[in-house]
C-alpha cells in the first residue's frame, strides 16, 4: 500500500480571489540604465509601473511588460543594457497537467507571426477566458527565501538578504471544473542587476483532492541568438519517461552548458542536482526547446537549420503530488538574468554578481582542515594546530571513523566535548556523511524504472552506484538522525558527499512517493528542505552538487581526484589549472580544492608533502596558489605542521591572506592559463574597495622571468591612473589606456610566485 505524504504547508495567507486593485506610478518616458551596473549598481532601482494598458517590472537593465485585461500576458521583456527586445512572440505565463487535462495560465491568442511581436499585434490578440481567470495582482518588496544565520566572521562582505528589489504577484483561479483552486505566480527583480525569480503557488480550496502531474512555471520564446550550426539536431522530448509516449515537442541535443554560450538569457533554478558541479549542467529544471511547429505555420526559419528558440522551466517529469482539500505546492523557483556582452570574461563576472546576490552564504569562506582521525586527541591535536595557525574550521573527513549517523549517547556526548573545545579555541567543527552510493537494504534502494531491481549505474537509472531512496523510512529516519545530531553537540560544520543526484526510483512500495514519476520531486523536496534549515541554523555546507540556491556553501573547484597521487611538481600547475578553470562559474569562495599533506590516491612520498618540513617550498608555493587565488583547499593529515620553521610559513602564508582578505575573496579577472612554459596569473577586482585590484602572477620554471604585464583594470573602477605596489615595495603610479590598462614589468623568481596590489 503506498502510503505518501507531500510536503506541503496549510494555506496561509491567500487573498480572496477577487479583483485586487492597486495603483501603481506610471511608468517614465524612457527608464535609463544607470552607468555600467558592474561598477554603479546602486543605481538601477526596481520598481512595478502602470504604462497604457501594461505592467512594467523594471529597474533599467531589464524589464518585463505584461499586457493585463482579461487575461495576463508577458508581452516584452527588454535589455535595457542592450536596447534589445528579447522576446519575439507571446506564451503562457505558466502550464499545469491537473487530472489529466492540460491548462494553460495566460496567454494571448492570435499573433499573426512568429519571428517577432508588435504593439499592434499585441492589441489586436486575445485572451483564454475558457481556462484560469485572471484576477488581479499586488506588489510589495522582495522576502526571504529561507532564514540565513550568517557568520560574519567569515564574510568580508555583510550582504543583504534577500536581495533588495520588488515583487508583483498575480493571481488566477480555476474554472468551472476547478473551482476553488486558486493560483499565484510571483515575479521578483531585483535592484542594481538584471535579474529576476519567478515561481507559482498552487492551493486546493476545493472539497476534492487535486492531482499535478506536471508543470511548466516559466516558457519565453526568445530571439533565436544560439548559432546555426552545431546546435543540436531536434529530438523528442519524453516528459513522462521511457515508458510513456513522448511529446510533440522536440528539444536540442546540443548541452545547456553549450547553449548558455550563445543565448543572452542565463537559467537556472533551484531544482538543481547532478553530481557535475557546473551550474548549466547540473539544471534539470531547465530545457530549450525548439519552437518550429509554430515557425511553420506562421513564420519563417532556415531550411535544415534548427535552433532552440523556446526556454521552459519544469521539471524533467512529475512532479505529480496530489494535493488534499486546504493544502498549497509551491514549485520550484527560476532565476533569470539577462547579459549585455558575448565575451566570456565579462558573461562569467556577471554570473559571479548573481550567485553573490541570490545565495550570499556562498560568500562565507573559512580555512579548513580535514583531520585523517575522529579520535579525541587526534581532532584535539587538528583544533589546537588550527587556532595557532588562524585556521578557522575543521572537518573529520571520511575514512576518520566520524559516523553523524551515530546515535549512542556517549558517542553524541564525546562529540559535544569536541565542539566546546573547537568553540573555545575559536574554530568551527564538524563532519562528513556519505548519502550516495552507500548502498543499503534492498528495501531502502534505488529501484530501477528498466530492470525492476536495485539501479546500480547510470544505464538503469543510477548515478553513483547502489543509492537509498530518500522518500523512505530510512530517508526520513537519516535527516532526523542528522538534526539532532546538530542540535545535540552544538557542531555547526556539515560536509554532504553524494548529495542527492536526482535519481527516480521505481519502487511502489515506499513509503512518501507513490512510483517513478513523483519520486524524483519528493526526494528532491527532503533534501532541499534539510539543506534550508541547516543555512537557516547557521550550519556551513560542503556538498559536492549544484545546491547552492537551496542553501549549500561551497562545492569542488573541479579536479580529478586522481591528480593528486601524481609528483609534487606537477600538482602546482594543475592545481592553478583547477582555480583559473573554475573560476569562470564559481567566485572564489564557492569551490574547494584539495592539498595531500598526506597520501591520497597513491603516489607514495613523491606525491605527498609529509613529513612537512622537508617539502617547505612546495608546501609555500601550494598555499600562495590558493590563498592568492581567495580559494580554500582541503588540508587532509593529521596536522598543518610538524615544526617550529614549518609553523612559522603556515603563519605567514595565512597572514598574508587574512590582511587582505577583502580583496583575495573579489572576482577574478583571467590574465594568462598556466601552462607549465611560461608564467601565469589572476587578477582580483573590486571597485568597491580601497584595494581594488590584486594580482597574483607565477613561474614554473626553474630560471627568473622578467614580463611586461598587462592589467585590465576596468572593473576596479580606475579611469586614468592606478597606483601599484609589487611585493610589498614602494607604489608607484601608472597612467591607465584608453581601456584601463596598465602595463607593469614584472621578474618573477624561478619556481615562485609575485604579488602587485592595486590601489585608488
């Protein structure tokens, strides 16, 4: 018997589904962007305007227009960087599959083409009145997604939350065969950038149960900008899964990280899992489609050449729940932002600028060790080293006999006793947890939709191997466990490997999802909700997934893990490799890298730095690419030092790091990928600080270098002179180019690394 249970709230708070009447200011002539919103983001405030029959939601840089009547319509959303119309024709506003039957919420009816939409067209359409009807609308400022209990200690940047902006919802409610189902979809844009969320609430005031099986809570059909060649011949798109009859749409074959390179609107949403660690890939709620069925009828597009030309946000299937009389859903939330350059430089910063914004935890950034053992002097001996040192957090890592899942009371109690000491010494503690790939009894499993057994790898359904449903007793029973573990010993430290993949299960016998088609929504739900509360309680995430919009801290940089078995010399260039890489999606403060102290992977003690002080060059050299670059690495040992000298350049290295921690944790500009020939570099900007910019440059080769340099400075706010000082030595001042750069001879000593700081 299934026995399921949603996870839903009682509706609270749903205004009575009648007309909402709100006056808003009409829109200016013509609301300007304010200078670069890079540099002057304080600028571009948003705000909801009245203009002729439409809605506006715009601060400058975007807008989003809506035609409102009897219906309610996107009908523009412009690039107020650009001066460019995004949107070349008119969908709904959002889609639900209730019991079988598709409705469409909003819309207009009736363009007469495809390629592009105008003011007369848009007049001359009209609205779906035989579906949900439009009811109103109301505005206020933009709320908290989920509590966060920020450390400032680990911040060198106090950021709002929530992002400041303004949000308008529109309301709906059913027809006649739906009565007393109402709906609300929510559109925030925020100020000072061009991005907004959207997402919708789904409340069955009726006195039946309500079945969503699918929906779509977000379709633009965008201006084709994706190439014409390479895009992906079209496909069709099984909504339901192997077993069920696809749809009549079609969706490229072409990556979404590919396509993310050539279209001016960037997509995510915190339906996010995968196991890849890149935000495009690991972006299951969101699919560009292609929209030619409706080009052929009435439009025009090249022969043979297909492009996607239609982004929706749903989820891959499901998430088919059904909803008890009184209970709400709410679907997951979409972010959109929208781009003003084609260049890979300045794409990558803006989206720096957006996961600052969207999940500032991410931007809590302390030094941690993994400590190889659980046992008390052994995490006593990490904790001391640390606090001397000015590393600020410790993680009993896998493979130390940690075990969270622990639930004896002297166990729980030892545990406690560590986290006082950590807290007395001024450091955070805690641990690891492996939720993937564990294994576990059959009846707890991954049941695979093709075999009808245990999924046990990708082909039959499985990421990483033999996996636990999470939408089990055993599921609800492990994020019981991990909470009172956390409420128990006071630890405020969770490393999550494994996280959940977005695995679907089979299975019609456990316990909270009913079969295939709504197991990956429920899992993903229990996961999201317990990631939520731990930023909510202050507990400071590592998972190696794409959660960051549900609450996670920090993920890989990207490595293989298997590098790090390799000799000493060449783990350097690989690991600046990783960090210039991986910088392009991530702000330095969002990836992890890894350091061998001892060894991992093999390699022997040609690949380790133990015993420590007699690799102190490497072990310098290691921590100036990582704390030069503002990333945190993985210590794994059993110490940061073994000697009175080894102490004294752990010391060093960390001061050097935290004097100029502001400016380390900055984006960064890419100057040169290291290739083992010649040098290479990063650069950090911030216009916002005195120390606007800080290079980081470095040799691989066993003679000096001497290089004339340039730094591009744009994005420190500097216009015509920059004062520079290298290594510590005496400023100098440097006349900018036409384009902010300056030019600075450099030598770099053979196997070393140079600084240059930048100031206003």
């Amino acid at each position: 018997m299934n026995r399921q249970r949603v996870m839903m709230t009682m509706l609270v708070g749903f205004a009575p589904m009648s007309i909402v009447a709100q006056q808003l200011p009409v829109l200016p002539v013509k609301q300007e962007m304010r200078g670069d919103w890079m540099l002057e983001s304080g600028k571009n405030k948003a705000g909801v305007y009245k203009s002729g029959k439409d809605i506006v939601l715009t601060n400058g840089l975007m807008a989003r227009t809506f035609r409102v009547g009897a219906g309610c319509a996107t009908v523009g959303l412009e690039n107020g960087m650009t001066g460019q119309q995004e949107l070349r024709a008119v969908r709904p506003e959002a889609e639900l599959v209730i019991d079988g039957k598709t409705w469409a919420i909003g819309g207009l009816q009736g363009q007469p083409v495809q390629n592009f939409l105008t003011a007369a067209a848009i007049d001359n359409m009209t609205a779906d009145t035989t579906g949900f009807r439009y009811r109103g609308f109301e505005t206020g400022p933009t709320q908290a997604r989920f509590p966060w209990k920020r450390n400032k200690a680990w911040l060198t940047e106090d950021l709002p939350w929530p992002a400041p902006g303004r949000r308008i919802t529109f309301r709906y409610e059913g027809p006649a065969a739906l009565k007393g189902v109402a709906l609300e979809v929510v559109y925030e844009l925020y100020d000072g950038m061009p991005v907004m969320s959207k997402w919708m609430r789904l409340v069955n005031n009726s006195r039946q149960p309500l079945r969503l099986e699918r929906f779509k809570s977000e379709i633009l059909a965008l201006v084709e900008t994706a190439p014409k060649v390479d895009a992906g011949s079209p496909r069709e798109y099984r909504i339901l899964g192997r077993k069920e009859s696809p749809q009549k749409e079609t969706q490229t074959d072409a990556p979404r990280d590919y396509i993310d390179r050539f279209t001016q609107l960037f997509v995510v949403t915190d339906y996010a899992m995968g196991g890849d660690m890149e935000a495009m890939k690991d972006n299951p709620g969101v699919r560009w489609v292609h929209d030619h069925p409706e080009y052929e009828k009435t439009g025009i597009r090249y022969y043979g050449q297909y492009k996607p030309a239609r982004v929706e946000c749903t989820p891959p299937f499901g998430p088919d729940v059904t909803l008890a009389p009184g209970q709400e859903w709410e679907s997951f939330r979409a972010f959109e932002m929208l781009r003003d350059a084609t260049d890979d430089e300045r794409r990558g910063l803006a989206e720096m600028r957006f996961w600052r914004a969207m999940a500032p935890w991410t931007q809590e950034n302390p030094m941690f060790m993994h400590v190889r053992s659980a046992e008390t002097d052994a995490v006593k001996l990490a904790i001391d080293q640390c606090a001397e040192a000015g590393f600020e957090m410790v993680i009993m890592t896998f493979g130390s006999g940690f075990n969270i899942e622990q639930k004896d009371a002297a166990y729980l109690e030892r545990m406690k006793m560590l986290g006082d000491y950590a807290r007395s010494k001024g450091v955070a503690l805690g641990g690891y947890s492996l939720l993937a790939s564990r294994g576990g009894k059959p009846e707890n499993l991954i049941i695979s939709e093709r075999t009808g057994q245990p999924a046990t790898n990708p082909q039959n359904g499985a990421h990483f191997g033999k996996t636990p449903c999470l939408s089990t007793h055993w599921g609800d029973e492990y994020f019981r466990t991990l909470k009172t573990y956390f409420n128990t010993t006071g630890m405020n430290v969770f490393e999550n490997d494994g996280a959940y993949p977005g695995d679907a299960c089979a299975s019609t016998e456990h316990a909270f999802h009913k079969g295939y088609h709504d197991s990956q929504w429920t899992q993903w739900e229990r996961i999201h909700a317990f990631y939520k509360w731990c930023r909510g309680e202050g507990i400071y995430l590592n998972v190696p997934d794409w959660f960051f919009l549900s609450g996670s801290s920090k993920t890989a940089m990207g490595y293989v893990e298997t590098n790090w078995s390799l000799p000493r010399e060449f783990q350097e260039v690989i690991e600046r490799q990783n960090i210039y890489d991986g910088t392009w999606q991530k702000t330095p403060s969002m990836g992890w890298m890894f350091v061998p102290l001892t060894q991992y992977h093999g390699g022997g003690a040609a690949a380790t730095i133990e015993p420590l002080h007699e690799h102190l060059g490497h072990y310098e050299r290691r921590m100036a690419n990582l704390l030069g670059a503002g990333v945190q690495a993985i210590y794994r040992g059993p110490r940061l030092f073994d000697t009175e000298e080894t102490k004294a350049m752990v010391k060093k290295m960390v001061a050097f790091y935290k004097s100029r921690r502001a400016i380390l944790h900055s984006d960064i500009v890419h100057l040169r990928r290291p290739d083992g020939r010649d040098w290479d570099g990063i650069l950090h900007v911030n216009h916002r600080l005195d120390t606007c910019g800080f290079a980081m440059l470095y040799n691989p080769l066993p003679e000096p270098l001497t290089r004339t340099i340039k730094l591009p400075l744009y994005y420190t706010g500097l216009k015509d002179v920059a004062t520079i000082t290298v290594m510590g030595a005496a400023p100098r001042k440097y006349m900018l180019d036409s384009r902010q750069n300056a030019f600075v001879t450099i030598t770099i000593p053979a196997n070393g690394y140079v600084w240059a700081e930048v100031r206003k």
